[in-house]
C-alpha cells in the first residue's frame, strides 16, 4: 500500500477533482485539505506510523491555498487559536 502512495505522490500534478466540491470556488477545498493533514499526521505520529501518507493532502492544499492562509492557519496553530478541529 505504501508503494503505491508514494507512487500517486510522484505522479502528482496538481489536485485533483473532488466530487464534494463541485464549484468553481476552491476554498473549502483547501481548508478541507489542511484540516486532513493535521488530521493525518496527527493519527500517524501518536501512533508511531510513518507520516508519508499525509503527503497527499499537503501537496493538494499547497496547490490549492494561498500561502498567507496556510501561514496565518501555522500561526494560529501554534497560538493554540486555530478555528478548525484537527
């Protein structure tokens, strides 16, 4: 299974469609995304698994998120005042 992961992370373009958010406007899409990363890495590292998985959701955030977001949402992550359940 991991192989196969990191197969799909090497071929990765760019995010792909994603049937829960048919709009055009994609910012649910990106928080949505970074929302599954913590998430992801989160459940791997508490459990002592190997993150590599995650990556996925960082490269489709990171294509779909302007980097002042992700930059204020870090920010606010470590503030301890992040709106998002992670």
């Amino acid at each position: 299974m991991a192989d196969v992961i990191e197969e799909k992370i090497k071929n990765y373009k760019t995010a792909p469609f994603d049937a829960r958010f048919p709009n055009t406007n994609q910012t649910r899409n990106c928080f949505q995304n970074y929302l599954d990363f913590h998430r992801c890495n989160k459940a791997l590292s508490s459990k002592g698994q190997e993150i590599t998985p995650c990556e996925w959701y960082q490269r489709v955030y990171k294509s779909l998120c302007p980097m002042s977001w992700v930059e204020r949402w870090d920010t606010q992550i470590e503030e301890g005042s992040f709106p998002g359940k992670i």
